[in-house]
C-alpha cells in the first residue's frame, strides 16, 4: 500500500492520518481506521440491518444505520448520480451523501459500508458511482468498504471472517423470524405497539448473547426460535379476517421505506395483513445462480463444491425455522426454497438471475399458492429486467390464476406518492369486492369434496427438529 499522490481534495483529511490506496487507486479501509472511523450502513431492512449493525460492532467496528427518509436523499441522489441511473442507487448514494453533509459525524473519521453480489447490476457496479459521487461533492477521503463473497475488492481493516459470517447468518434467519411473526401478529394485536416492543427487546437480547461464551452456536439457535415463538404466540391477538397482501419486486424497493414511499406503513393504515417474502429466499437464490452458471456454461469445480456447501448451509438454517414456525398453528411459515423454485419451470428459465429474476416470478407463484392473491409489485426506474421478471410475468400470471389481484408500482424520482397510493386503493377496493362475491357461494356445500382434496396432498415441509 502506498500514499496516492493524486489524491483529489475536498474537504482535508486529519494532518495526522496517511490515507493508503490500492495499486488501482481505490482509497482503502485500513485497520487504523477500524479503530475509531464510523461506517455508515444504508437502511433495508430496519430488523435485520440493526441485528447485523450490532454484531459488526461487537466485532469492533463502529457501525450505524442510516434511518433517514426525507427528500433531500433523493435531490442528492440526482445531483450526484446520472439520471440513467437506476433509482435504489440513486436513493443509497444519495442517503449516503445527505448523511456526510449533515454535519453529525466527523467526515475525515467516516467510512461507508455497501454489498457487492458480484452479478451484471447496480449491486455490483454502482459502488465506483458512488466513489465518484463522494469525489464530486468533496467527500474523496472518506473510504467505501465493499462486502462480497465474490473476491471482488478487499480492505485491510475489513474482513468476512468464519465466525462473523455464521452470527451474519444467524442475524438474516433471526430477521426473517421475527419480520414474519411481527406482520402476523401486528394488525390484530389488542395492545397497540406490543409486537414492535418485542421486536425491539428480541434485538437487544440476542445482541447481547453474542457476547457472551457458548450462547452464539447452533443449540442456542434452535432454542432462541422457539423462545421467539413462544413469546410472539403470548401476544393477545383479535383474528379477524382481514386482507391479505404481498409485496414483491427488486429487493431495495421491496423492503425499503425509503424506496416504496412507506408502503408497508401505507398497507397496514388500510387495516391488511401484509406478507413480506424473507431475506433467505434471495441469499439462496444468490448461490443457487452460481450452479445453474456451471450447468449451463461449466465452471471450476472448487466454485461448484463452495456454492453446493453455501446453499446447503443456508438452506438447512431456513428449514430449521420452518421446521420451528410449523409447531404452531397460528403462525404461518413460508415455503421451502426448493418448493418456490419448483413453481417458476413453467414461467422462467433458471439461468434468469438479473433484477431478482426468476424469484421474483416465483415469490409471486409462491404467495398465490399460499393463499395470497394479492400483490403488490414494486418497480424501481431503471432496472429493465426486474420490469420484465415484475410486471412482464403478471398477464402470463393472471392466465394461470385468474383470481390473482396483481399491481405493479413504478418508484422513481419524480413519481408522485398520491397515484401510487391510489393505484394500490383501486388494487384493495378490488380485493374486498372479490372477497364480498366469494362470500355469495355456499362453502359448506363443497366441504366433502375439499376435505377429500386436502388428504390427497403431499406434506408440504418435511420434519427437521425432534
């Protein structure tokens, strides 16, 4: 490593930091910096983010979880970045570029922490946008650590070490749990703000067991899960029968408040249930693209043996959590990943991976077969392939399922929030009229024949835990 001499200024480093650069000229992370630079990490998915903010901070990092929604994020994000641009990237770098400005953290101390997939789209390459953004608004000494499983760039005070990517692990599948029970449970609770309470004290405990010696490993897991159950099934709850709606489309978008305009927030003040597809879905999706790659193209053989072992091990760790969601009746679990891939071979390829591919035509599948005709779509600007794994898939979806209820939401810059909102209204006005015409029809008179039908299925998870 070795100082850069073309260093372009904005706003001076500490006098007493020497700043190192790759031999590309990329400003690196290094270990001094570990030690007091704070490392900004764009909000997702608010529970999953603070589980994993927290456990890279007890692994001696200073994170932080960048909460902000205001517009601002989005006027910097079309100063900074070209109007081509796709829009989660223009809101991350934006968010980004808002924080530093903000005046709340010392910017010759502060680093920014972003994913690389390794794939052909903005997860991959709009980390160089951002490095240009930050160089444009006067910003070029604060570092961009990049974190991939993909060898794509590497900093000498950031590591993926064994042990913090099995807590990282443990933190998704937590996440997903507690994000699956908490929008099951929230709109029929009887005590307002019990359930996001709970979340909130799960969060905090399970952060703390980490520190704590032989409280972190797979016993520990497996009983945290049925703890988590146990307490969530404690809830006071009204079930009532109430709509049912999933949100889909490119992961930023779907999961993001800052993305979707608050659409979860939005869903919920119309009195639905929401269903949100978990985080593992598309990390096992990630892995299971690098083996259909080396079926339909070959490959190494060691990239072969390390993606069979990630997707199994990610896999085994879903299914635990299905195996434990099922042992209460309540409680719905999602389906296995293996059963979502099963229900797009008549739709999509498997070699279709770019803007969430073929899972994001599977989610939908997935919803419908579970009962959730319902869905919302979310589009970002300038992602052409989720627009065609989305919206592209929804009349070929509506031949298959003529009761499916699908909407596709367009999120970009200058789309006005009102004509999202009302798009979605007209998509649930649409969804309590089919409810009301189902209602007419006398179910009664075709239990014998629905109960004959149920027996014939096939058990849909196989049992994992004693």
């Amino acid at each position: 490593m070795e100082k850069n001499p073309n260093l372009q200024t904005g706003m001076s480093p500490s006098p007493q930091r020497q700043l190192h650069y790759s031999k590309d000229g990329r400003l690196l992370f290094d270990k001094e910096m570990k030690k007091d630079y704070t490392v900004l990490i764009p909000n997702m998915l608010p529970i999953h983010f603070k589980l994993i903010c927290n456990t890279l901070n007890l692994f001696g990092y200073h994170a932080e979880l960048l909460e902000t929604t205001h517009r601002q994020i989005v006027n910097e994000g079309l100063q900074n970045v070209h109007n081509d641009t796709c829009y989660p990237a223009l809101l991350v770098i934006g968010q980004f570029i808002d924080a530093l400005k903000s005046g709340k953290y010392d910017v010759n101390k502060t680093a920014l922490f972003i994913t690389q997939t390794g794939g052909g789209c903005r997860a991959s390459n709009y980390i160089h946008l951002l490095r240009k953004a930050l160089i444009k608004s006067g910003f070029s000494q604060v570092p961009v650590i990049s974190v991939n499983l993909s060898g794509l760039e590497r900093n000498p005070g950031f590591s993926l070490t064994p042990k913090l990517i099995i807590k990282l692990v443990y933190d998704m599948i937590y996440g997903d749990l507690l994000m699956l029970l908490s929008n099951q449970c929230r709109p029929y609770e009887l005590h307002q703000g019990e359930t996001d309470a709970l979340v909130a004290q799960w969060i905090t405990r399970l952060t703390s067991e980490y520190q704590k010696t032989g409280k972190a490993g797979k016993k520990r897991f497996l009983k945290n899960m049925d703890m988590i159950l146990s307490d969530f099934s404690s809830i006071p709850l009204e079930k009532t029968n109430k709509i049912k709606v999933g949100v889909v489309g490119e992961i930023f978008i779907k999961y993001s408040a800052l993305g979707n305009n608050n659409l979860e927030k939005l869903l919920a003040e119309e009195g639905v249930e929401v269903v949100v597809p978990g985080l593992m879905d598309f990390m096992i999706f990630k892995v299971d693209n690098r083996l259909e790659d080396i079926k339909l193209y070959g490959g190494k053989y060691i990239k072969y043996l390390v993606c069979t072992f990630l997707k199994n091990f990610f896999r085994n760790y879903q299914d635990y959590m299905i195996e434990a969601i099922s042992q209460y009746d309540q409680f719905t679990p999602p389906a296995p990943f293996p059963h979502t891939k099963s229900l797009v071979k008549d739709y999509l390829g498997y070699g279709n991976k770019m803007g969430e591919g073929w899972l994001l035509t599977a989610e939908m599948l997935e919803l419908i077969d579970s009962g959730v005709n319902n869905i919302v779509c979310t589009q970002p600007f300038g992602c052409l392939p989720n627009h065609v794994a989305g919206k592209g898939m929804i009349k070929k979806i509506r031949q298959e399922h003529p009761t499916s209820n699908i909407v596709a939401i367009d999120y970009d810059p200058g789309a006005a929030p009102i004509n999202q909102e009302n798009r979605i209204k007209l998509m649930l006005a649409n969804a309590r009229r089919m409810e009301e015409e189902a209602k007419k029809f006398k179910v009664h008179d075709f239990e014998p024949e629905l109960e004959q039908a149920k027996s014939k299925r096939k058990p849909r998870y196989q049992k994992k835990l004693a």
